[in-house]
C-alpha cells in the first residue's frame, strides 16, 4: 500500500487477491494482442481521412453513417479496445488499494467480450466480412469471459473494496475526489466525527452475518481496536520559545510515506522506471562508483584524453541519438482526441451496441 496506515494493514488479504487478478491477466496476455489490433486497425484507418471523425459524430448522434457504412466495424473495434486499455490507467495515481486499475481492466474485458457477443453477427449493410474487426476481438476475449476463476476473483475483490472505500472515507484518509491525494492529513482535522464514522465502521462489520468465519474481517478490527487510542489520541501541549503550541499526532506514518514517494519520484524521473526496488539494491554498490569520480586516476580513465565530462558526452554521436529518439516516437501510437472523448463518455459500450441494434 502507499500509505500504510496500520489500520489498513490488513488489507494486505485484497492485496493478493488483487496480485492474484493481474498474474490471472497476464496469463490470458490480452494487452499485447488488444495493441497489436490497435495498431492494425489504426493504420487502415489513418488511409481514409476524415473517418475518425465522422465517427464521432455519428456516435454522439446516436445514429449510423450514411456513408463508408463498411468500415463503420473498424472504427468501433478500434474504439472500444482503446476503451478497454484505457482501464489499465483507472485512478489516481495513488496505487493500490486506493487505485484498482487491474480490477477495472479485466472488467472492462469481459464487458467488451459480452457485447462483441451482441454485435458481431449484425452486418449494416449484409456483408459479413465487414465485421471481420469486431470477430476478430471477440475471439481472442472469449477464453476470459469464459474464466470462471476470473469472476469469482471479482467478486471476492469486490466486497473487500466496498469495505476498504467505507474505512477510507471514515477515516478521511486521500478521500476520493480530494485535492491532497496521499498527501492528505496535513491540515487540521475535528477527531470527535472521524473517531464516531470509525465507530459506526466498526458496529457495521462486527455485524455483518459472516463475521465470525471470515478471520481478515476480524483482523481488521482487531487492528482498529489495538490502534483506538492512537489513532484518535488527544493534542499534546509542548512549550516553544515562541510560546506554548498544541500538536495533533500523527494518525498514520504518512510523513515517513511522503519522503518515499518523493524519493520514488525522484528516481522515477533520473532511470524511467516505476520499480525502484534494484535502486535501492545496487545504492550502496553505485555510491563509490560517483565518489570514484574524486579519484583522479578513475576519472582520467573515464575521461579518454578529454579535459571535461562534458566533452566526454560530446563525442557520442549525436545523430544516432536523434534517430534513435525519432524512432522511439513514431512507435508510439496516438489516440486520436475524438477517440479520447469518445471512451470517457459514460456507458460507451453501450452506445456501440445500441447502434448496431439499429440495423439489427
């Protein structure tokens, strides 16, 4: 977790049902055949102008084009996988068991494959070989939608979310919608509604028919009642040589979690990876390595008979840098901006179908 609040720690049971749903995706390996579709897909269409957008309009219009009624397939097959992956990026950036993004990609495969069923068999204009796209797509969705193991992952993980959600808000810990993010919990806040939300929290699931045989329920209480009185504990007055000042402490170890995040950022940004978990390995091992640079034997070696390392990076050739950045940028797929606002519309699969009904 990203903030591992010790009242949270026992989410750690959702945590790898939530491992257990990614590896379970990665065994159906459908990221890399929804991309290698897109990208089909994406360069028949870029050869007719004017496409995607009439795309568009016909679907905010709610009605089927007048025109190029056989490549209308495409666009949506395209559409809708860019809708599928969009769930990859659900959230807000604060990891789980704040963000889900796995949760929301798997089910937004298996509404996909559900409504592929639906179209795939409606030809607009009697050929079948014009719904080639959308056969395509429902293929390679139909061994997930058929993974029972798959749903009973969902079905579980999503019980232990609704819980999580309701302690969330309770505890007023990065609420959804908020501004602070994992941040949260610098301000100010009145102890006596968060400690009675908890309080209700607690009643809702010592209540609940189940209790009694599902032990992470009863570890999770048990960890709010070890912590009650820390994490609702009253100011502490401290004597300043500015004057007397009062202190909240700290419900949560978010302070020591922000200067990880801000160190992760920070690596994140100097090697372009997420994990920093080889970072943190290889620290004490790369540490000489810079302060070898002192020694003026190494740097001499380094530096091949130049005076400064910015010479040294000077000789590297900057052309196949530019080529080699071009490259990396042309194979990088675009989403069309009508696209982007089209699978942010609520319901979009929906309004694909309903389309296709039409002509039904």
């Amino acid at each position: 977790m990203n903030q591992r609040a010790s009242h949270f720690s026992d989410f750690r049971d959702a945590e790898h049902d939530y491992d257990a749903i990614r590896q379970r995706l990665r065994k159906h390996g459908l990221t890399e055949k929804l991309l290698y579709y897109a990208r089909r897909f994406k360069a028949a269409i870029d050869e007719q102008p004017g496409l995607v957008e009439s795309f568009s309009e016909n679907v905010q219009g709610h009605c089927l084009p007048s025109q190029k009624l056989e490549v209308f397939p495409l666009v949506c097959a395209y559409a809708l996988i860019q809708w599928a992956l969009e769930g990859k990026t659900d959230g807000e950036g604060y990891g789980f068991p704040f963000d889900r993004p796995h949760v929301q990609f798997a089910k937004r495969l298996q509404a996909l494959g559900q409504g592929l069923e639906q179209i795939k068999d409606v030809h607009l204009r009697g050929q079948w070989a014009d719904n080639k796209p959308l056969f395509k797509l429902s293929c390679e969705l139909k061994s997930l939608c058929a993974d029972e193991g798959l749903q009973r992952m969902l079905i579980a993980i999503d019980l232990k979310i609704e819980v999580f959600d309701r302690l969330r808000s309770a505890m007023r810990i990065a609420e959804a919608g908020g501004t602070a993010g994992l941040n949260s919990g610098s301000r100010p806040l009145a102890m006596g509604p968060i400690e009675k939300a908890v309080e209700h929290f607690h009643q809702e699931i010592t209540s609940r028919a189940d209790y009694a045989s599902t032990p992470h329920w009863q570890a999770l209480i048990g960890q709010i009642d070890k912590y009650k009185d820390k994490l609702f504990a009253d100011p502490i007055t401290v004597r300043t040589p500015s004057g007397t000042r009062r202190l909240q402490p700290q419900r949560t170890n978010n302070l020591m979690e922000r200067f990880f995040r801000d160190f992760r950022r920070a690596a994140r940004r100097r090697s372009g990876h997420n994990s920093i978990s080889r970072l943190l390995q290889s620290m004490i091992a790369d540490t000489p390595l810079v302060r070898n640079l002192e020694n003026p034997r190494y740097l001499k070696i380094l530096l091949n008979g130049q005076a400064t390392l910015e010479q040294r990076f000077a000789q590297i050739d900057a052309q196949t840098v530019r080529e080699e950045l071009r490259a990396a940028q042309s194979s990088l797929e675009k989403v069309p901006p009508q696209i982007r606002q089209l699978i942010a519309l609520p319901a979009f699969p929906e309004a694909i179908c309903r389309l296709f009904q039409k002509a039904a």
